[in-house]
C-alpha cells in the first residue's frame, strides 16, 4: 500500500501547479483524499479533502476559490490543481487517505489519515 505525490515544483506568484497523488495496493475510490501542507516552522495544515466515492470537496479558507480537488478513478489519481499561487503557499505538499467518508472538522485532523505519501515541494517566488 503506497501513495505517491508529484507534481511540485517552483513557480512564479499567479502561476499554477497540478499536484498527483497516486495510489499503489488499494482504489483510491473507496477514500477519502486529503492535501496537506507544512511550511518550515509551521504545523502541517489542511488544505483540501475529496470524500469518497465522488462525495463532497472542501478547502480551507486560505486556498478556496484558487486550489480544486479532483479524482479520475481510471488513474487512480486524485488531484490537487493549484491557481494564482502565492508567496504564502510555499510548503511541502502532502497527501493522504481515510477509508471511507470523512467530513468536517475530521477532514482537517492528521490523526483520521490512514496512509500518507512522501510529500513534494512547492515553492512559490520570483
């Protein structure tokens, strides 16, 4: 059972990135996907959730309105489409999967996560 993230990368403030968290050992359809992200010194935080079985999204205030979360099944893949970055959203970018549905406040605790990937840089600056 593994997760992978890719995608990262560095970018110029307003510009994009597409985050991939790919499972290995397990369908990712009967998960729910959460995109995480820690900055130097700083607690990891949520940033998005996609419930199982093409339920509810959610995103944290700070992203809403620019990140979209997304799944393509046939891939295995969930997806984290970052627009209009910012300075601020510099981190290493994790993923990470609940079994099941999951819904608010649990999408934002670490501790409801079964299996987490790697992480994967994000670096926002000119």
């Amino acid at each position: 059972v593994q997760l992978q993230a890719s995608g990262g990368g560095l970018v110029q403030p307003g510009g994009s990135l597409r985050l991939s968290c790919a499972a290995r050992g397990f369908t990712l359809d009967y998960y729910a996907i959460g995109w995480f992200r820690q900055a130097p010194g700083k607690e990891r935080e949520g940033v998005s959730c996609i419930s199982s079985s093409d339920g509810p999204t959610y995103y944290a205030d700070s992203v809403k309105g620019r990140f979209t979360v997304s799944r393509d099944n046939a891939k295995n893949t969930v997806y984290l489409q970052m627009n209009s970055l910012k300075p601020e959203d510099t981190a290493v970018y994790y993923c990470a999967a609940h079994y099941g549905r999951l819904n608010p406040p649990k999408v934002w605790m670490t501790n409801e996560y079964d299996y987490w990937g790697q992480g994967t840089q994000v670096t926002v600056s000119s």
